[in-house]
C-alpha cells in the first residue's frame, strides 16, 4: 500500500491525464456530437520521482528519447545521489533549494551538473557531492564542481540555487563572453548634494589562467551632463586594470569650473564613458545609502574574450 506522501506525487504525476478525461466527458455531455481533437504537441513536463513519476533519475529523463528539446523535467522533494549530464535545451527544476538535493557521487564524471547544451535552464535545487568531511576533502574521487559548462554552449540560465561544499561552485571551462558592456551612462545626483557617489567597474577581456584581466578602464574622453542637457568633457578618470574605481566629487571628473557648477544642488546628471570591456558595480555613499548614483545604464557593446579556466575570483 502506497504512504500519503507516495500517493500523492502519484496522483500529480498523473494529473494531465485525469484532466485531459474530465474535459472530454464534460465536452461529451454539452454536445454528444462533439468531437474531441488531439492538440498540438506543446513542450513536456516529465517528472522525477523513485516512485510513480515518469522516470526515477534525472539522467534518465534526460537521455529518454521522447524527452526532446524544449522539455521540462520536473524533480520532486528528495535526495538523488547522481551525476547528471544535461545534453538537451531543456528547464530543469527543483521543489526548491530545501526540497531538492542532488549529490554527486563518489568516483562520479568531476561534477555534479554538467551542462553540454545551449539554452538549458537550472534551477531550485540544492547541488552537492558525497563524502564532504575533513578525512576525504583530497580524496581524487570526489566531485569538484558543482555545475560545469564544458565546451562553448551558451545560453545557460542558473538561478535560485544552493552550491553547497564544492571546491568549486560553477566551472566554466572552454567559454568566453562576446558583446559585452563598452559603454556605461551613469545617473547621479549633484556632487553639492552627496558626496562621495562612486563607480567601481570589473574586467571582462583577458585571461583568467593567467590572471591578467584588462577593460575595466575609461578609454577616451568622458562626458558630464547636467539634467538641462548642458555638458561638458572630462579625461581619462577611471583607472584601472582588472577592476577600476573612481569617486565623484566637486571636482572629479575635472570638467571646466567642476562638476558641482556643471550640476549645481538640487539638480541630478549624468555621465557617459567609455571602457575597454567590462562589468559594472555602483556604491552610494554609506552616510546616505538612498542617495547619489541611480541607475547604471549599458549604452553599447564591444567584442571581447575572456578565457576562464575555473570560476575564481581574481581582484
């Protein structure tokens, strides 16, 4: 005899079925000469579970032949001790990062998730791998990622996950970023008024293996905007390599008669420049968290490479 909660997933796993009935007998019994039609083939959801669902492991729903491009594969609440290779454009969810595990065996493929398609979708699960204690942490059989993007697919959206005890959470190995931000415009308010807006932007061009990350610079000549459209032109003022910072002030950037004329109190702006390839990061100042830089705005795109070998921190 099936438990409640066995039961239940049962039923769920079985819910289109019993809808698609309901519907024909109601449609029978309001017109007995109506016929009832097969849709159109619209994207799957096929469910995992040990018991009930359509398949039993993640893998297996994965490499099933009627389990095809644009698909979903619905994991329910549970631990499942497995690595999975994720080789279809598919959305592959969870109940939820306290709901669902996933562990990466012992002697498994090196990571937990791998993902060797474009456009898959990864999301609500907890990532893990078995034997996490200090007497196995450089035992060679254990995983060490917890999701790897091996080769150049693109497209990967991972989101609302727990990475949990990896040596590392995600590996992009193979990859590289193209059309990346080239051009930043930056909503500020008046110098005069709060003090201390900063813009910190990070590298996207360079090499990771070799830690020389370049782009974060300004390149060129800058502009400064007063909310009236009024500007005026300043230098090269954001410096730096592999991340880049600067702080607005009166008289930073330098345009003629300072930025607090240019955009007197009471007044916002803006600033429009130019960088190698790179990332942005806005601080308020810490004094008053909800004044100073609004919006940070992507105004053009260039195209740059940056090989990554490990995702690591490198600034």
């Amino acid at each position: 005899m099936r438990t409640l909660a066995t039961l239940t997933h049962w039923l769920f796993c079985r819910r289109t079925l019993f809808i698609v009935t309901i519907i024909s007998v109601l449609a029978l019994l309001v017109s007995p000469e109506l016929k009832v039609t097969q849709p159109v083939k619209a994207a799957t959801t096929w469910t995992v579970y040990p018991i009930g669902c359509n398949y039993t492991s993640i893998q297996a729903a994965n490499d099933a032949v009627t389990t095809v491009h644009g698909d979903t594969i619905m994991v329910f609440a549970g631990t499942y001790i497995e690595d999975v290779a994720i080789t279809k454009s598919l959305i592959v969810m969870g109940a939820g990062v306290g709901s669902t595990t996933v562990s990466g065996p012992l002697g498994g493929n090196g990571a937990t998730f791998t993902i060797q398609a474009n456009n898959v979708e990864l999301k609500n699960f907890k990532i893990t791998r078995e034997g996490n204690n200090a007497g196995q942490w450089n035992d060679p059989t254990l995983n060490s990622a917890g999701i790897a993007i091996q080769g150049a697919f693109t497209g990967a959206n991972i989101h609302d996950n727990l990475i949990t005890q990896n040596r590392t959470g995600i590996d992009i190995n193979g990859g590289g970023y193209d059309a990346v931000p080239g051009q930043f415009a930056v909503e500020i308010q008046s110098p005069v008024d709060a003090a201390g807006q900063r813009i910190v932007t990070a590298g996207l061009s360079g090499n990771l293996i070799t830690s020389q990350v370049t782009g974060a610079a300004q390149v060129g000549i800058g502009q400064a905007f007063n909310e009236k459209e009024v500007f005026a032109s300043f230098s090269n003022w954001l410096t730096g390599g592999c991340q880049a910072r600067a702080t607005i002030s009166t008289t930073s950037p330098r345009v003629p008669n300072g930025l607090g004329v240019l955009i007197p109190t009471g007044q916002a702006g803006s600033l429009k420049f130019n960088v190698g390839a790179a990332v942005g990061l806005i601080m308020t100042p810490r004094t008053a968290p909800w004044r100073g830089i609004r919006t940070l705005h992507k105004t053009a795109v260039t195209t740059s490479t940056l090989t990554i070998p490990v995702l690591t921190p490198v600034c």
